[in-house]
C-alpha cells in the first residue's frame, strides 16, 4: 500500500503540472490573440478583412495605401501623425525623467525648508485620479495660449510622480558619505549631481524610459481634448477618429495599428538587457 501511495504522489504532481501548462497556454493565447488577429488582418487582402481570422494569402497592399496613398492621390495624414507621435512622446519622456532625477535628488539629498511637505505631495499625486484635473489643466494650457500646439500636448505631461517617487527611493540607497566625500574633494553640486548619481540610476532610468514612453505613446484623451488641427494630431488620435479618407478601410487601420506598436517593440529590444534588472528594482 506504502508503495502504490508513493506511485500515485509523482503522477499526480505530473498531472498538476500538466494542468497548470495547458491553463498558461490557453491564457497566453488568449492575451495575445488581439496583436496576433491585428498583425494578420493588417496583411489581408481587403477582401478578406474582418472576415477571416487567417487569411488564405498575404500583401502588404494596407501599408502601401497607409502610406502613399496606394497611387489613388489620397491625403496621407498617417505618416505625420507617426512623426508627431514620436516627437510628443520622446520630448516627453526625456523631460520627465530629467525633471523626475532632479527633484528626486532634491528631495532626498539636499536640505531645504519643506523638502517633506513636497515629499508628501507627491505620494498623494500619486493616488489622486488625474482626469480630476483635466479640465482645470486644459484651461490653464488654453490661458498660455498652448491649445493646439506642441506645447499643449507636452508640457501638462512633464511631471511624473511616480517616477520622482522611484528615483527618490533610489537615491536613498546611496550613502551621504559617497556625497560628501566628492564635495570635499572639491566637486560642485552640479557634478556630484551629473558624474556620480546620475550613472548609478542606469537601471532605474532603462526601466523609467520605457514605462513613462509606453504610458505617453498610448495617451488619447488629452491629445484629443488639445489638439484639433490634423497636422497636429497623434497616431492614436488618428486611429480613434477615423479621421480622413480612411474610415471606410479596415486594412490600412490595422496597418497603423501596428506601426503604433512598433516603436514601443523596437525599444523593448533595445534594453531588453538592462530591462530584467530594472524590474528587479522596482519589484524591491
């Protein structure tokens, strides 16, 4: 009886294992059936679009008329909303996160009447609900005359708590004598700042770049609220509204589905390498 017990223990571990990779495959297929679906249908004859899951061939007739007009003449705002896109959320990221090293080192490293009140603050940005503060933000943007502007669509997206939230605990790890020890061998603040803290944040910041560019390339609602000149708008502007000639294709929407992923695709390969230690960081 002990040894028929001892048998049944490794099947049904071997059962449960089993059990648990077939529940992982069906929720993997499950999570990544839309890019799949999008990626298919963006090379579909237009024939077949929407109309089959796998097509029976392939073209690439859905980019071309994305992006030239398929030698019908049509207007091609796709290729300028992608450059705006990535104009808006680049400058954004980048300001963001030079903002977010600089008041995190403030915080933490520097001693100043109400460094704790501006601490405080932030951790309390960080749960408040931000469309609260749409209107408000879009009349102050509207007021300095940056409504339909680049500005307008940049500037009210520059702070983020949550990243000076993850550099201030980071800075936090680094020891005060580090600091000083460069201070009394004659470093400025600035060169403290810029040629010893700065180059420890490498993991922190790989991680930071990619979720704030992430966060702003998928932004719709202010862009929408904003900008209404077509020369401004985004990509995810342009996809939502359907706007132009366009509306009546599906394959060139998905197309454009797709080149709104590629960017995000293409960094992700980039700091694959660093990304791995990021997250270890933030999952601290």
């Amino acid at each position: 009886m002990a040894g028929s017990t001892l048998t049944l223990k490794p099947k049904k571990k071997r059962l449960g294992k089993t059990l648990l990779v077939i529940w992982a495959s069906v929720f993997l297929i499950v999570a990544i059936f839309p890019y799949i679906y999008m990626v298919l249908q963006s090379l579909a004859p237009w024939d077949q679009v929407d109309k089959v899951v796998f097509p029976s061939e392939f073209t690439l007739r859905s980019f071309d008329f994305l992006l030239t007009g398929g030698n019908t003449g049509m207007p091609r705002p796709w290729l300028n909303a992608f450059a705006n896109s990535i104009i808006v959320s680049l400058t954004t990221t980048l300001l963001s996160l030079g903002l977010a090293m600089l008041l995190g080192y403030a915080i933490t490293k520097l001693r100043f009447r109400g460094s704790k009140l501006v601490n405080n603050f932030i951790l309390f940005q960080m749960f408040f609900p931000a469309v609260i503060l749409l209107v408000p933000t879009f009349m102050v943007s509207k007021f300095l005359g940056m409504n339909n502007t680049y500005f307008g669509m940049i500037i009210p997206k520059i702070i983020s708590a949550w990243a000076i939230f993850m550099y201030v605990n980071f800075y936090r790890t680094i020891p005060d004598e580090v600091l000083e020890a460069a201070r009394m061998d004659g470093a400025s603040e600035w060169q403290v700042v810029f040629r010893i803290v700065f180059p420890m944040t490498k993991s922190i910041t790989t991680i930071l770049f990619l979720f704030l560019f992430m966060e702003r390339w998928g932004e719709l609602l202010w862009d929408m609220i904003i900008v209404k000149s077509e020369n401004l708008m985004t990509l995810n502007v342009l996809l939502a509204t359907m706007k132009g000639p366009y509306g009546s294709f599906p394959g060139p929407l998905y197309a454009g589905a797709v080149l709104l992923t590629v960017p995000i695709l293409i960094l992700f390969i980039i700091f694959s390498k660093n990304f791995s230690e990021g997250m270890n960081y933030v999952t601290k």
